[in-house]
C-alpha cells in the first residue's frame, strides 16, 4: 500500500523555537506538496516542491521554509515559531501530470 | 489567482433527505477532486472528475462537473448519519510542464441528524 509518512501526529513546541516537520513518501513520486488546514479556511499551500533540491512558494509561505535534499523526504521547517502556527500540517506527494495526490495523516502543531 | 468556492459552509441535514453541495472555481481547470475528512483525520479521496460533463456515482454521493460553468457539484441522497464529515472540492491546475498544483474550497461541514 502506497503511503505519505508524516513524523509526528501532534507537536508542541515554544513560541520562537527552530520546528521541524518532516514527511516521506515511498511511491517514488516527483511531486511533494505541504498544506496547513485551519477550520474554516479549508487547506492552504505553503511550498511544494517538484524535483529534489527544488522548491515553490505557494499562497501562504511567509514564516516557513523547506527542504528537500532527497526525492522521498519533503521537510517543512518553523525557523521560529509563532501562536499563529499552531495548525493541522499535511504533506502529500503525486506522480509527473494528472494521476492524483496521496495525503498524509497530519501532523497538529501547538505552538504555546 | 485560482479561487475555489464551496457551498453551503454548513449543511445539516435530516436522515433520508437529498441535497447539493456546489463547488465553483474561477479559471480553467484540467480536473476536479472531492475529499472526504472525518474529524481528526486525514483526507480520502472520493472523486476525481476529468473532463466536461462527468459523473460519477458512489453510493448515496453523486459528483458531476461542468467546465464550462467551472461548476462541479456533489449530490447525497438519501443522506444517513455515516456521510456526516467535511467536504472538500479541490481544483488542479498545471503550473508549468507536468507539473500540477491542488487549490481547495473552504469545506462543507456536512451533519446528517435522525
């Protein structure tokens, strides 16, 4: 069964800490994608990525960054984190074109 | 900008009654995706709808998609309290190349009372 392995199922971290999330997919997809959920919002991209070494910004990327050194490990990366971090994190990957994406279980983060 | 709008936010329905979720999106779309989302869970997949005047059908859900009104809708009929979860209608877009991209809506909170 293909599958999308966030780290972490809940996190709490302090306000100004360096926050890590990482996510990997065994599928060998090109694509990688991380999304916060917020009730109400729906999901919002925060960067994505298409090859290794590579990286996009997406609609929401300010106070994140991420990595990808190998093509299955997609990491989002709090350089500080803030209160208005605390969210749902999905990371979830696809294949070249149209053929679908596979979802992550999420990682909830509480920054206090 | 792609914007994906949902219809209704909230729905509460009555056990045995049909209804209709709408899903409009505001610029040409290669295809179009339905999530389902129990609380505390991940995203499943319910739908993928590729091409002008689709339809498919899953049970008690039924989703369609007109590309030309960039309108997709997702009918439940006969609704029955396992239905009730969130919603999500996701729009795909190519942002160069093969490379493809997933907007979503805002989600319908969907609650099916006996």
């Amino acid at each position: 069964d293909v599958k999308v392995t966030q780290s972490s199922r809940y996190l709490v971290k302090r306000t100004g800490e360096k926050v890590f999330l990482e996510c990997v997919q065994d599928m060998d997809h090109e694509n990688m994608f991380w999304y916060r959920q917020d009730p109400g919002l729906g999901l919002r991209l925060i960067y994505f990525s298409y090859d290794v070494k590579m990286k996009e910004k997406g609609d929401i990327p300010e106070g994140y960054s991420v990595s990808r050194e190998k093509k299955e490990r997609f990491s989002l990366i709090l350089e500080s984190a803030s209160t208005n971090q605390t969210s749902m994190y999905l990371c979830a990957s696809s294949s070249l074109g149209p053929y679908g994406y596979t979802f992550g279980s999420g990682t909830r983060l509480t920054v206090v | 900008e792609l914007k994906v709008e949902q219809n209704p936010l909230f729905l509460s329905m009555q056990e045995g009654k049909n209804y209709t979720i709408y899903c409009n999106y505001s610029t040409t779309s290669d295809r179009l995706y339905w999530y389902r989302q129990d609380p505390g869970k991940s995203l499943e997949s319910l739908f993928v709808l590729l091409s002008n005047g689709a339809v498919k059908q899953e049970g008690r859900l039924m989703a369609s998609l007109d590309t030309k009104a960039r309108l997709s809708t997702l009918h439940i009929t006969a609704a029955v309290h396992d239905l009730s979860a969130t919603y999500f209608c996701a729009v795909d877009t190519n942002s160069g190349g093969s490379n493809y991209k997933l907007t979503f809506g805002k989600g319908t909170l969907l609650t099916v009372n006996p």
